[in-house]
C-alpha cells in the first residue's frame, strides 16, 4: 500500500516552508495519480521502496520507487511556475534529444512524472575531482545552446504554455517591478540600483540589436540541472525559474558555476563554447561577446525575479530569505563582469 512506503523528507534550508504535501487530501490524490498513470504504462509502483520526498517553497519532488528500474520523479509546481509540466512536454516533442520524455503531465495541477535521467552533472564532477577537467563545462553549454537556437523558432509558442516572458526591451520595467517589490534590500542599496537604471536601459537596447532573437532561458542551469545519461549526452531538466528572454542569459549561472570549481580561466573557453551554435547570420564574434558580456549582466534580473515563484501561503523567514536572494542578485548588476569574460 501507498501509505506504508518508508519516506524520508527533506526540507533543506526551509524547514517551515509550506507546501501542498502537507496537506493529506492533496498528497494522497498525488500519489494515487502517479499510481494510475504508471498502471497505465505498466509500470508498478515499489511496494517495500524507500520514497524521498524534497520540500521547497517552489515545488515538491518524490522519487518514487518502481519495479523493474531505479524510479520515477513526481513533481509539482506553484501557480506562478505550473507552466514546467506543459513546457517539459512540449520541449520533449521539439528537441527530444536534450530533455527528459515526461511519463505523464497534469498541466492543469502543474504535475509532471519523469523518467530518471541518469547520473547528475554534478556528481560526475565530483566524483572525478582528483583529476580535474576544467573544459567539463565546454560540451554541456555547447549543446545547450545549439538547442536554445532551436528554439528560436518556438518563441511565441513558448510564451503561450504561460512561460514568463522576459524579453530584453521588457526588462528596465521588470527591474523597476522586482526592486520596489523587494523587502530586503537597503535603503542605500535601492538609491544605487535607481541610479544604475539608465545605464541597463542601454544595456538593454544595445543586447536587443545584436542580431540574436529572444528565446528560452533555462535561467538556473547550474550543474545540478543536467544528466549525464551516458558519455557525451547532456540531458536539461528542471524548467521551473525559466524565462522568454535573450538567450545568453542563460550563460550567467554555468559560468559562475564553473568559475567557482575551476577558477576565472576557464572563462574564455566556456564563452566561445558557449557562442560557437551562434555564430553566422552575419553576426561577428566580437559582437556575439560583447553581447555575452551584456547578458552577464542582465541575466541577473531574471534571477532575482525567479524567487517570487512560491506556494501560495509561503511567509515569514521564508519569504524574508527569498527577498534576500533576490536582493543580492540585484546588486550583481553593480558588479562589472569578470574581464576574463570580455
């Protein structure tokens, strides 16, 4: 029976967080749906299986025990992100080859169950960390921008699955919104922030001009957002803080990610790795890192906006330390990007 599988819960750094799966009547419809739609593909569910549940402010995650593989991932998302399961679907029929096929999808719940996706970057890098390989990033970030230029061509229908949009010329007004909404920051900070806004507005208008249309912004891709499901095979997962905005600012996550294991030299490999699926349509390469160097910047604002994604009920210490990521991806916009990058 569902109710007698062993559980472990972890909260993280959120341990009054309020999510749905306190709630007996929403986790029990949950399970019992996971339940069916497996039936339904033959697949049965581990009776005596350990279930791992992971609690956060921006969704629940339960892996989930099945015969016959490791197991599955049942997901759940609040209102302001519900639109992972319908984008999680639609990206599987449009680049399959660089994302998890759901098993299933509510997208009117904001429910999806996942296939497991194999071994996580991250611990791939970790587990090779005696023989450190500071050009690990270059493949994964080449290959996911061969995809986003793909996705080039599923821009307005993005936006349609109720995607965010972002759009380079939309985010001056998107900064103004997430810095008067913001509870954390200081009065010092906010008077810096208003008078950085003119310079982002030409940030802005410059990095719309440069040749490369808005798309799909993963937003998060640091290294515990992507499978390695077997050698030289990246699969992207994990969609929830995903923005329709440029491009490149997707670059910002990984390469502070790869910055912080390898060091700053391994800045101008990952760039061009990066920039190589765009070069062409008669965009240089000095232009397309002068732009990388102006999405450095501008990837932080949706960063900071991503933090608003909470179950509804969320509050107190949690969303004070929401405030306080947002906050303090705000004030990356005070910070000139590394000038290994330019």
């Amino acid at each position: 029976m569902l109710r007698e599988t062993a559980e472990i819960v972890d909260r993280g750094r959120y341990p009054t967080a309020v999510t749905p799966w306190e709630q007996e009547t929403w986790r029990e419809e949950a399970l019992a749906w996971t339940r069916r739609e497996l039936t339904t593909q033959g697949i049965g569910m581990h009776g005596t299986g350990q279930r791992k549940v992971r609690l956060r402010p921006w969704s629940v995650l339960v892996r989930i025990p099945v015969e016959g593989s490791d197991a599955v991932w049942f997901k759940a998302n609040p209102p302001a992100s519900a639109f992972e399961a319908r984008l999680t679907e639609a990206l599987a029929r449009w680049v399959p080859e660089h994302v998890l096929k759901p098993l299933a999808v509510d997208a009117d719940r904001g429910w999806a169950l996942l296939p497991d996706g194999g071994a996580l970057f991250r611990d791939v890098l970790d587990s090779t960390r005696g023989q450190v390989d500071p050009h690990a990033w270059e493949e994964p970030l080449r290959r996911y921008a061969a995809m986003q230029r793909t996705l080039t061509a599923y821009t307005d229908r993005i936006e349609t699955l109720g995607v965010p949009g972002a759009r380079t010329t939309a985010l001056p007004e998107i900064f103004d919104r997430t810095v008067e909404e913001n509870a954390a920051l200081e009065p010092s900070e906010i008077k810096a922030l208003r008078e950085l806004r003119p310079r982002l507005a030409g940030w802005c208008e410059e990095l719309a001009g440069a040749g490369i249309d808005d798309t799909l912004d993963h937003a998060d891709l640091h290294d515990g957002q992507l499978f390695v499901s077997e050698p030289g095979r990246f699969t992207f997962f994990d969609w929830g803080d995903a923005l329709v905005s440029h491009p490149f600012c997707s670059f910002l996550v990984p390469a502070r990610a790869a910055r912080e294991r390898f060091g700053p030299e391994v800045l101008p490999r990952l760039r061009d790795a990066y920039l190589e699926p765009w070069e062409g349509n008669g965009v240089t390469q000095a232009e397309l890192r002068r732009a990388v160097g102006l999405a450095w910047r501008l990837g932080a604002v949706g960063r900071a906006r991503s933090f608003g994604r909470l179950f509804p009920g969320t509050s107190g210490g949690v969303d004070g330390a929401c405030d306080a990521d947002s906050a303090r991806w705000l004030l990356e916009l005070l910070t000139e990007p590394p000038t290994q990058l330019l």
